[in-house]
C-alpha cells in the first residue's frame, strides 16, 4: 500500500520505511560510518559522505515527510539548527514577522544572531490575523508561527495566516513542536515548511537532540538540502536511529499525553490556590474553536499561575515536585515542570517577555504518561 494512502498510525511505522537492503532488517541499521567506499570518483550507491546523506538518517527523513503529509524531511542537529536553516533562505534586508510568544531560543537565535547580518524581526501577537497583515511591508519574506504557543498556549489560526501569506507571497513556517502531526498538520493546513524540535515528542524519552523541517516543494527543498549540507548541522545515526524508533509509538504517547492533560488541567483549574490554567481545551480559551478545528486533541502541555502571582509561591512548588521532575524541555514519557521565566524563556528580556504573559509566577508543564492520579496527587501536596 502507499504511504499516502496509510493512516497517521500506520505511517508512524511504516511511513517511508523499507526494509535494509543488506540483510533485510526491519529496523535500519545505524551506518556508524563518516565515509562509503566508491569504485571509481564519483561511483558510489548513493552515499559519498555522511554529512551530506547517511543512510540511518534518510530513513529519520523519509518518515518525518511521512508522518507530516510532506514530500521532502530533512533531519537537524537540534530544533535550533533546523530553524537556522529556514532563517539562511533570507537575505540582509528581509524582513520576518513572527510570533511575540515563542521558544526563548528562538529569540535569541532571530535577535542575536540573524538581526545583526540586516534580517529585521516583529515579534508580534497573532491570535488576531489582522495584526499580521498590518506588520506586512514589502520587504517580509518569511511569516513564524508557533501553535500552541511556547508557553502560554496560544493558538493560531494556521489556515487563514497561510490565505495571508500567499496572497503576499510569503514563506510561511509553523513550529508544530507542541502539536506534533498527530494532533495538527500544517502543510495539510497552507503552511510551506514545518518545524519540529524532535528531541520532544517525536524522540520522546529525553535521550536526544534533533530537529526536523518537512516541505512538500521541490525547489525549496532542494535550497534547504544545500544549506543543510553547507552549513553541517547535521544530526548523527544513533540520534536519528533513536528519533525514529520513538516515532513508531507516537501515536500510543500522544493518546495518553492528552488524556493526562486535560486531566491535569482539569484538577488545576477547580484548585483554589490557582489563579489561571492556559490550556486550549478549554471552552474559554482564546481561540479555542480554531482548535478544535485544527487539532485532533488538545495536548499536553499547559501553563498555570497561583493566586497573588507570586514569584517565591512559584519556586517553591516547583521545588516541592516528586513525579514531576524540574528540568527543561518537554515531550517525554516522564512530566517536567519548569518556570519559563528563568529557564526556557530566560533570554528574551523581561519587559518582552511580559508583554505575552510570560511573567515571574508561570509554570509551565509537560504532561507525561504517568498514571494520572500520581501526577494529581503530587501537583496536589506541592501546591499544598
């Protein structure tokens, strides 16, 4: 049958996967190899040298595109590296509107890096899609959209900034970290590239670092595996045999990560020592209806605030966490806490950061795959 034609469960272990060639292993081989032997320059079967392709790490790739309805996947050495690439499409003079609620690395990579080679960045909301199309100049090249937002949770309407983005003709590209292709698809939804730290969900057991892009478009896909293989940031075999193996229960954690947070969110939202859960399967959440029109589940991740928002009240919970671990990143089978303010999102400046909501009192979690009670139990006795 063709992978176009499996269901996302299926793809998740079959998605552009045949069996190795040697000897017929189901699972690919880690090619722990730097080089391949040629017969003469240039004969070779397919691989000269492993930056540029390793054969563990095309399978990563082709599942990737699969599992993302793309045609082409191309495997990072982080999310970070992943987004570095999509930045090297620009030029100096370009201009980039992107999400005001974002990953702090993100930030930093966008202002500290790129902002001084003449790429100009907007960082604004965009839950609203008029905001967007006001922040248009004729020098905007690439539109950034995280949804859920990175950590409040926000929600963008992925198919009508696409309408947008054509309509200017604008690359537009979707961080899909939070979702993963099992709750949202957005090149289904208009979006040209996605993006995936992969370490999370779709590695899924914090033993790796790799990101991920996926495109359906020939030419920019060809442009993205010239940056990819000239600029190196390339992920190794075992990191892609490890992502890959991960995926095949992506589906199976998926379930489970949103059972628990909608749980959590839940229990969270009755407590009276809490102020304000941000998670979008709420009824009141802003812009849930686009939610629940883009997304198969609402996730499991969420951000809360106690009452009086206060920073000590704030670190002492995460202090007090014993299923919880206080750790940054998100997406494996254990829950994480973390306190954005000071860890994840501690680069972007205060002011900036309170702008979004991102302020001292918000603690932000990684719904694992626990028994949910546990996870109550414990939220409970930290809270106190």
């Amino acid at each position: 049958m063709s992978d176009k034609k499996l269901k996302f469960n299926s793809k998740t272990i079959h998605g552009g996967q045949q069996p190795d060639k040697a000897y017929g292993s189901v699972m690919p081989p880690i090619y722990q190899t730097s080089t391949y032997a040629q017969s003469t320059p240039g004969g070779h079967q397919g691989y000269e040298y492993s930056r540029s392709a390793n054969p563990t790490r095309t399978a990563l790739e082709n599942s990737l595109a699969s599992i993302e309805n793309g045609n082409y996947g191309l495997a990072f050495g982080s999310g970070l590296a992943a987004i570095d690439a999509v930045i090297k499409l620009l030029n100096p003079g370009d201009e980039v509107v992107s999400t005001n609620d974002l990953y702090g690395g993100s930030y930093r990579l966008f202002k500290q890096i790129f902002e001084k080679y003449g790429i100009s960045f907007h960082f604004i909301g965009m839950q609203n899609v008029d905001n967007i199309e006001k922040a248009i100049t004729k020098n905007t090249k690439l539109i950034w959209v995280e949804t859920p937002t990175n950590p409040m949770m926000n929600i963008i309407d992925i198919k009508a900034v696409s309408q947008l983005a054509k309509k200017n003709e604008i690359l537009l590209a979707v961080d899909n970290t939070f979702a993963t292709p099992y709750l949202q698809l957005p090149l289904d939804l208009g979006a040209d590239i996605v993006m995936h730290s992969a370490t999370k969900y779709l590695g899924g057991h914090s033993d790796v670092v790799v990101g991920a892009l996926v495109v359906k478009d020939k030419e920019l896909a060809e442009k993205l595996y010239f940056i990819q293989n000239a600029s190196g940031a390339v992920c190794g075999p075992m990191d892609s045999f490890l992502t890959l193996r991960g995926i095949k229960t992506l589906h199976v954690r998926m379930q489970r990560h949103c059972e628990n947070g909608k749980a959590i969110a839940e229990f969270l939202t009755k407590h009276p020592k809490i102020e304000k859960v941000y998670w979008p399967g709420f009824e009141d959440h802003p812009n849930h209806s686009i939610a629940k029109s883009q997304m198969k589940d609402f996730g499991g991740m969420l951000s809360f605030i106690t009452k009086g928002s206060s920073y000590d009240d704030a670190i002492k919970i995460v202090e007090k966490l014993k299923v919880f671990t206080l750790a940054e990143s998100l997406g494996g089978v254990e829950s994480l806490a973390g306190h954005p303010a000071s860890m994840t999102h501690a680069s972007i400046p205060k002011s900036e950061r309170e702008k979004s909501g991102v302020v001292d009192a918000l603690i932000r979690l990684s719904v694992g795959i626990e028994d949910a009670d546990d996870l109550i139990a414990d939220l409970e006795q930290a809270i106190g």
